[in-house]
C-alpha cells in the first residue's frame, strides 16, 4: 500500500502541466533521433545530454527519462524498414521485422513492436515501482566497504559485458579511471594530474566526455567508413494495423519477453541483447510455426522487442536504487543525475522522494505517449530514414558541439570535446567497449572515497573489505564475472581447435 501512494504521488508530479510538456518533448526527441540509423538509445541520450542542462532537475530527468524511452522505441523503426539496427539490442528485430517489411508486412511489423514496447514497459514500470523499495532497504544496511565493494563488482561486469574482449574492456575502465582522477582531490585538497591548467582542476566534465566518446565519436567512426552501398528503406505497404491472426500471435510472446527481458536488465552482469536473444530462442522454440522464422515471424519481432523494453526498465532498478549502472545508456543517465549534484541510491530515495517517485511515474505517461506518437506517425518517422547521410552526420557535429558550448561556455572545454571525440574514435577504430569509460570517470572517484573511508574506520587494514558477509559476496560475485567467462572461452577454443585436429584427421 505504501508503494501505491508513493506512485499516486509521483503521479501527481508528474501529471503537473510543465512536466507533461517535458515528457512530450522528451519522447518525441527520443523517437526522432532513435529513429535515425546508426543512432542507438546511448548516443541519443549522450547527444541530448547538454540540452537538459539548463532545465530543473525533476523536469531535466522526466524529458531525460522520455528521451531514453523514445530511443528504444525509434531503434525498432530503423531496425524493421532498413534493417540497420542503431544497437546489439535491435539485431533480432531486423532480423524478422526487415523480413515482414519486404514481404509487405511492415505495418504489422512496427505495430507489434510498438504495442510490444508498450505492454513490456507498462509491465516493467509497475514492477520497478515495486521492486526499488526493497532493494533500497537493503542498500540502507550499506557501509563503506560494501560501496566499495558494489562498485568493484559495477567495474567488473560493465567491464566484461561490453566488446568482445574482457581485457578491451578492463582497458577502457582504466581510461576513464585515470580521467576520474584529475582535479583537486576532495580530501587532501591537492591537484591531481592537472598540469598547471586551472580548467581541469574542476575534473573531466562528465557530460564533455559523454557527448564527445558517443555522439563525436560515432559520427566520425561512421563517417570514416566512406560510401557504401546504399541502403533502401521499405515502404509501408498495405494496413498499419495488425490482424486478429497477429493479435493472437503476439500477445504471448509480449507477456514471455517482458518477463525475460526485465530481471536481464536488472542484473548486474545483464543487458538489453542478451534478453532479446533469449526471447528469440524462446520464442522460436515454442511457435506453431519454426517455418516462418528467418523468414518474417511476427513472434520474432513480439518477443524480442517486447524484452528489449522490458530490459530498459530493469536497468533503472540497480541504477536508481543502488547508483549501479548495468547498460551504457544506464551510464549517460547516471552522468545525466550528476550534473544536477545528485547521486542514485537509497538515500535518494529518502532524500529526494517526489523527484524520484516523479521520475518513475513519468515512465508511465512517457510509455503511454510513445503508443499515441508512434502508430499514426509512422509516415513522419519514416521520412526522418530518406535524410542524408552526410547532413545527418554534420547536423549530429553541429548538435553536439552547441549542446557543450551552451552548457560549458569556455574554448577549452570545446578543446576536450575534440580530444575526447578523437579518443572515442580510436577506441571504436580498435574495437574497444566506450561505456566504461564513462562508468569510470563517474563511479572511479566515488569508489576512491568509500574504500579511502573503510580504510581509515579499519586503520589501514585491507582485510576489512572481506570481513564484512555483503562486501565478501560481491567482491567474489566480482571476481566470478571476470574469470568464469575467460574460463568458457578457453573451453569454447579448445573445442574447436579440438574438431579442427579431428577433421585434419
């Protein structure tokens, strides 16, 4: 019952006049630019980021919260009319949706998806609202070790999650790490490697360093691709609307992919991809017609879509209620809280409840507005796929740039955005995961004052880090992360080098 009258009063936040015209804004901004290819939810977030700055925080994070959502659902349209999914997420989505669309049957397509998104996201929201106190009152049993600890485990699996490799990962941490260490150090007052510049005795700006390594860096990533071939956008042929047979095919794998995709994106070591794929293989396996899939199943397009919204609500669940982000939107979100001074977890729960219960009651009106937004616009979204390449990308430059000049006036710090645009290229150039960068410029900083604290309660004994049952857990759920999948690469290897000497046989 309290969880009801907490969301009663979020809603009444978010229900105010200036709120709905922040949501409105937010979705449509989202749905516009997740639309675009090649732009996932994380680049549109990071590239939206600036314009937010100047807003409160509770309208900023309602148009923040928008934007996310609307991102997800834009990722679907690109995916199923040009079959370029703009994330990992949106892959098994133009699998199957790129199919109906070129069979004639984009309309049912995007309709399920944005009915999918709908349910998956109503669903999920009403489960987060449930979930997040329970997990703030054992997130309140927290000391310093136990912070430290839940951040090593963030480092590890955001780490290992993202990019092929746990070392290109590991690496990239490192980098935002050693960012997170420049400036005046907050407890002995000294400068950190800022190299006699008085501008970085203030530190890396997060929303700098996010705008330029997502939105620069993409932009110049793609751009050095050169031409390609070009790519054909489907038209919408026939009824928008889906049939009774669709209708019947669609509502089980909806329900089925919310309930994979939500717990996914609320683990530590989840993402939005893996429930999309798990959903898929689910589906696949219980559908009267395996025929039809790789060749336009309309399950296939429920099911994963439905997941990869459900998921996107999940990640808000560490991410609001422990300051954990599991995704690399979750990561541009958190840097979105920071800009304001606040800080997720169960304090701000305790000291910040209208914003917060404002903030999820938003998903619910945001969710609700996507629905209206995107059936009877689909015409608009589809012209938004015919810009060119070369004007998409230069607007997205001239964005980015604005966006940073207006929320930080200063030459240098349109210098770093440069710098760290380069840097973001090189990274993609060579494969590198982004994310962690932005997780350790944010958390790096924090992890350093938790374990410097439990240190000082324990009078420089390490050991205190592991006498404590919840710190013990998570620094072995930590080192699990990291070494359990290098052990299943190893074994996957051996196999196949195994069959490969067989075969030579």
């Amino acid at each position: 019952m309290e969880t009801f009258a907490l969301l009663l009063q979020g809603l009444a936040v978010a229900a105010q006049p200036i709120n709905l015209l922040y949501a409105l804004v937010g979705v449509t901004l989202g749905t516009a630019v997740g639309v675009l290819p090649g732009i996932g939810p994380a680049t549109t977030v990071a590239l939206l980021l600036p314009v937010t700055y100047k807003l409160d925080p509770a309208g900023s994070l309602i148009m923040f919260a928008g934007i996310y959502y609307g991102g997800m659902y834009g990722g679907s349209t690109t995916s199923i009319l040009l079959n370029t999914p703009g994330e990992s997420a949106s892959i098994v989505t133009a699998l199957e949706g790129n199919k109906m669309a070129k069979a004639g049957r984009g309309g049912p397509a995007l309709a399920t998806a944005a009915i999918g998104s709908f349910v998956a996201g109503l669903i999920a929201t009403i489960a987060l609202a449930f979930l997040a106190p329970w997990v703030v009152k054992f997130a309140l049993a927290f000391g310093p070790r136990e912070y430290f600890a839940l951040m090593v485990l963030a480092f590890v699996t955001v780490s290992a999650a993202f990019g092929d490799s746990a070392l290109r990962g590991l690496t990239s941490l490192f980098i935002g790490l050693t960012l997170g260490i420049i400036g005046i150090d907050l407890q002995t007052g000294q400068a950190r490697m800022s190299f006699g510049i008085p501008d970085l005795l203030d530190g890396v700006e997060v929303t700098t360093l996010a705008v330029a390594m997502f939105a620069i860096g993409e932009t110049l990533f793609v751009a050095a691709q050169g031409k390609r071939a070009p790519e054909t956008v489907e038209p919408v042929r026939g009824s928008l609307w889906m049939s009774a047979t669709d209708w019947a095919r669609s509502w089980k794998p909806w329900l089925r992919g919310t309930a994979i995709g939500f717990p996914i994106g609320a683990m530590p070591a989840g993402g939005a991809e893996i429930g999309t794929f798990f959903s898929y293989a689910v589906e696949k396996k219980l559908s009267r017609h395996p025929e039809e899939f790789g060749n336009g199943a309309i399950e296939g397009v429920a099911g994963p879509e439905a997941a990869n919204n459900a998921s996107a609500a999940g990640t808000l669940v560490p991410l609001l209620t422990l300051g954990l982000p599991t995704s690399a939107t979750a990561a541009i979100m958190l840097a979105g809280f920071q800009q304001y001074g606040l800080q997720p977890g169960p304090l701000l729960f305790t000291s910040n409840p209208q914003l917060v219960w404002g903030l999820i009651a938003s998903l619910l009106i945001a969710n609700l507005m996507l629905i209206v937004l995107n059936l009877p616009l689909i015409g608009l979204w589809v012209k938004l796929l015919t810009i060119p390449k070369p004007w998409l990308y230069a607007g997205i430059l001239l964005f980015a740039t604005l966006g940073t000049i207006g929320a930080n006036p200063s030459v240098f710090e349109l210098g770093m955005l440069l710098v760290f645009g380069l840097l973001g290229y090189g990274l993609r150039l060579f494969h590198f995961p982004i994310a962690p960068v932005v997780v350790g410029l944010i958390l790096g900083p924090m992890a350093e004052q938790q374990l410097r604290r439990a240190l000082a309660i324990s009078q420089g004994d390490v050991m205190v880090l592991f006498t404590s049952p919840i710190s013990a857990t998570l620094l072995i759920a930590a080192a699990l992360a990291l070494i359990v999948p290098a052990i299943l690469r190893a074994r996957g290897k051996g196999q196949v080098l195994a069959e490969v000497a067989a075969d030579g046989d």
